[in-house]
C-alpha cells in the first residue's frame, strides 16, 4: 500500500512520462495484460491511455488491471492511468519513507 507522500512522488515521475499502452476499441484481453505485467517487472512505473473508440473508464480499467497483475494504482486524469509495482530484480525507483 503506497503512502501519500510515495503516491505523489511516483505522480511527479510519471507527469513527464508518455504513455507506454493503449486501450481501444478490443478493450482489456489477457495478452494486454501479461504485456502490462511485463512492462511493469522492466519499468516500475507505467502510464495507459484509453482511446476515444474504448468502452472502458480509466479509473476501473486501472482498478482491474491492477488488481490481476498485483500493481499499486497510482492516478488516472481523463483517460489516462498510471500503474506501479516494485520490480523484484530490475529495482530503479527509490520511495520515500
């Protein structure tokens, strides 16, 4: 469970960083998530867009998302989420206590 004071550094981070994924018309498939899983052990920290042709909201794609793949939701703003999960061999981000 993240703190505030972790949540909005990683919100900091992730303002400067593009969106690795998309979400569109074909929605959430079980590859789209192993990728996501994937991305996460490299990266730590990722954003997703939803495009305009997508059924899915942010905020509960980013809920079921991290919930299937054990990540800590970080934010969404409009149709953007971001995603963090400590990476067990590829560690990059350093938390504040």
């Amino acid at each position: 469970m993240l703190t505030g004071k972790q949540r909005s550094y990683l919100k900091g981070l992730a303002n400067k960083m593009d969106p690795l994924f998309q979400i569109g018309k074909n929605g959430i498939s079980e590859n789209f998530i192993k990728q996501m899983d994937e991305a996460l052990e490299t990266k730590e920290l990722i954003k997703v867009n939803i495009l305009q042709n997508s059924a899915e909201d942010a905020k509960e794609a980013a809920f079921l998302i991290a919930e299937k793949i054990g990540a800590e939701y970080v934010q969404s703003i409009g149709g953007r989420f971001v995603l963090y999960r400590e990476s067990e061999d590829n560690k990059k981000i350093e938390l504040p206590k």
